[in-house]
C-alpha cells in the first residue's frame, strides 16, 4: 500500500456496534471510514462522495438488503472500487453467487482474526491501487498517442511542403543550366541598357548619342588593333565626340 494513496473505506453492517469497530480497526493503519447501517444508506453514500472508495465492506445478513445485492448494486455505481463481503459459513452459497456474478473480489468468514482481517484489507487497498495505476498509465498513453498523431501528422505537412521547395529549386536550377530562350540571347545588351537607363530616367537623348559615340570609338580601335596584328589594313574611323 503507497503511503501517498490516501485510502477511503465504506463499512456497511445493521450492527452498528460492529461497523464502528472494524472502522478503529482501520483507523489503526490510517485508513479513513465511513459506516453506515444498511445497503440502501449505503447505495447512497457511494453516490454522493466527491472522492471515491477504495474499498467497501459489508456484511451479508441485513434487513431489507443483503450484503451481497448491496455489493452488486455498488459495483454498478463503483466498478473500480474493492469489494468484501462478510459473512458466516452458513451463507457461503450466497457468497458463491457473489463471487460468481463478480460482485466481490474477496469473503472474510466470520469470526475473523485482527490481523488476518488487516491484512486482507492491505491486500484489498494494493489491489485498488494497481488498479489506479493501470488506469492512469492507460490516460497517459492515449494522450501520448494523441499527440504523437498530431505530431506525424505535422510533420507529413512539413515534409510535403519542403518537397515542393525542392521541387522549386531544382526547376529553376534546370532552366538556368539549359541557358537562356534564344530570343532572350539575342538581344542587344547595348540597347538593353540604353533601355533600362531610358526607363529610369538617368539619361536623356544627347547624353545618350554620346554614350553611342563612345561605344563605336572603342570598337573601331579594337578592330585597328585586331587588323594590325593580322597584317591588314583597318581605316581609322574616328567619329566626332
């Protein structure tokens, strides 16, 4: 038994005298009780608390409710919760039905020694909370589960999306390896950029006749100069600046 698991037990016996003895019982070990005095308060009980039992005891032979109806009708409402019956040997066909029907997970005979009795309900309370356990390692993973669906799902839209970028880049690496489109080459790179100085207004029309001038004065003495190395003649063609 965890010593952080703070254990509540429902104690349900007509004998009053019994019930609040079974509770000091328990008290003994640190256990929290709650008696009551028949299965229909005791019905009751368990659906009122905010904090569930970890385990209920109840006693067979009762007025208007036996032990074990009583504990069937509370696994409805507490299925997780232990349940004890107790009883004498001269109902053990009755706690045969209830063990059967999964009514209750354990039968303390009457009379009982102290401490068998404790360490029965010790036994009952580790049984509660391994069941605690299993049921919030299960929480954990469904929500683990849940995120990790997420998460690949993410990263799916991750992966589809850097796809394309690849996609994009090796198409746009492919057009420039194959070259420009022929008419792109065979354009005028001196009128493309009197064009672009044009559109941006930084030269106006005389400037630019000059930039023309300047442009055949160079090619003519590159041609000289071509001409003279081969041995022919090239007229100097010098135009007005």
């Amino acid at each position: 038994m965890a010593e952080t698991h703070r254990h509540r037990v429902l104690i349900v016996d007509d004998e009053e005298q019994i019930g609040k003895s079974i509770g000091r019982l328990l008290k003994g070990i640190g256990v929290e009780t709650t008696y009551q005095k028949s299965g229909v308060l005791g019905i009751e009980t368990i659906g009122k608390t905010a904090q569930p039992f970890s385990l209920i005891i109840s006693d067979q032979r009762m007025p208007g409710m036996t032990g074990a109806l009583f504990l069937e009708q509370a696994k409805r409402i507490a299925p997780d919760t232990i349940r004890f019956l107790i009883t004498g040997y001269a109902d053990m066909e009755a706690v045969i039905n209830a063990v059967n029907r999964g009514s209750i997970h354990r039968f303390i005979a009457k009379p009982w020694n102290n401490d068998d009795f404790l360490e029965k309900i010790r036994y009952g309370l580790a049984q509660y909370e391994v069941i605690m356990e299993n049921q919030r390692l299960f929480k954990l993973a469904k929500e683990q589960s849940v995120k990790l669906y997420a998460l690949n799902l993410q990263l799916n839209k991750n992966a589809d999306h850097q796809k394309k970028i690849l996609e994009k880049l090796d198409s746009e690496i492919t057009h420039l390896m194959n070259g420009p489109h022929p008419s792109e080459a065979l354009t005028d790179p001196v009128e493309s950029v009197t064009a672009l100085l044009k559109e941006k207004n930084l030269l106006n029309a005389q400037a630019i006749d000059g930039f023309y001038k300047v442009i055949l004065n160079e090619l003519a003495r590159q041609f000289q100069e071509i001409a003279h190395r081969n041995g022919l003649e090239f007229p100097a063609l010098l135009l007005d600046q």
